[in-house]
C-alpha cells in the first residue's frame, strides 16, 4: 500500500473514531472496534513509510504492540507473574473512562472500608474523602475477581482517580 492510500485509510480511521468518542455513552463495541481499525491503520501507514523513504516509522511504539495476529497486547515484560498469568497467553485490553457522582457519601465510605478490610492497615486509614477511597479500592482490590470464575484474570492495572483537588495514580 502506498503513502497516500495508507494515510488516506488513516484519517478515515481517526474520523471513524472521533465520530464515536464524540458520544462515549453510544460508542460500546463500535468505539472498541473503531480504537482497533485506528492502530491497524496507523500500523499500515508507519509501514508504508517505512517501505517507501527508508525512515522510521512515526507510530513504531503502536507497531510494537501489536500480536501476530493484529491484536495488540501488553509487553511480555511488563506483565509479571500477577494472579496466575501464563507468558504467551491471549490478552485483551480494555481502556475507558468511568466517572462517578457520590450520592451517599457515608455509604460509599463503608462500602470501601469493607472491601479494604484485608488490606494493609494504613491504607484503611480513609479520612472521609471519596477520592481517597476510590484509590485505594482500586489499589488494594481485585474488582474483577469473579471473572477468574469465567476464564479471564486480571494481569496489570494503570488507572487515575480525580477528584476536586488531587489526582491520584496507581
């Protein structure tokens, strides 16, 4: 495929997805779908230019994602021995953003509590603030536990809870 076939399939791919991303709450498996034909074509373009100019490609570190297969997965290496996970195993990765309004903010903190209460005791320490809450939850809890029931574990998190004030990573 030429340059200008590839960058052409390229912009379509990235109208495709800013088209979704403009109405997240529509988007489902056509924005997941969209996210995967954006890297395919970018993948094909740093290709082209590569075949043609002899120069890098501009999307190298979106090649070196992407499986045999066109999936594209985590680094082997940055995967560790987490939860039971097999090195060569078939991964998926799913990105998103999930926003929460606090209704009932003592609720909220209980249930934290709970679901904190095998985690180390500073980290138990909650002093009242959802955002502190949310971040610890995701830090010393598995969420997706019950999916190991059904074939899928969880291997790596990056995540960032913010609040008014503060971010919090993990």
């Amino acid at each position: 495929m030429s340059i200008q076939d590839s960058l052409e399939s390229l912009v379509n791919a990235l109208r495709r997805h800013a088209e979704l991303m403009s109405t997240p709450d529509t988007a489902g498996n056509a924005g997941v779908e969209a996210f995967q034909e954006l890297r395919r074509a970018a993948v094909a373009y740093g290709r082209s230019v590569r075949d043609e100019t002899r120069w890098d490609s501009p999307f190298a570190e979106v090649e070196e994602d992407e499986g045999d297969e066109g999936d594209f997965v985590a680094d082997e290496g940055d995967l560790g021995e987490i939860f039971g996970a097999e090195p060569g195993g078939r991964r998926f990765t799913v990105s998103g953003t999930w926003t929460f309004e606090v209704t009932d903010e003592e609720a909220w903190l209980g249930y934290a509590r709970r679901l904190l209460a095998d985690a180390p005791e500073e980290s138990r320490q909650l002093d009242g603030d959802p955002t502190e809450a949310a971040a610890a939850v995701l830090a010393y809890c598995d969420l997706f536990a019950p999916l190991a029931d059904h074939g899928v574990i969880g291997i790596e998190q990056e995540w960032t809870v913010q609040g008014a004030d503060d971010v919090l990573d993990g």
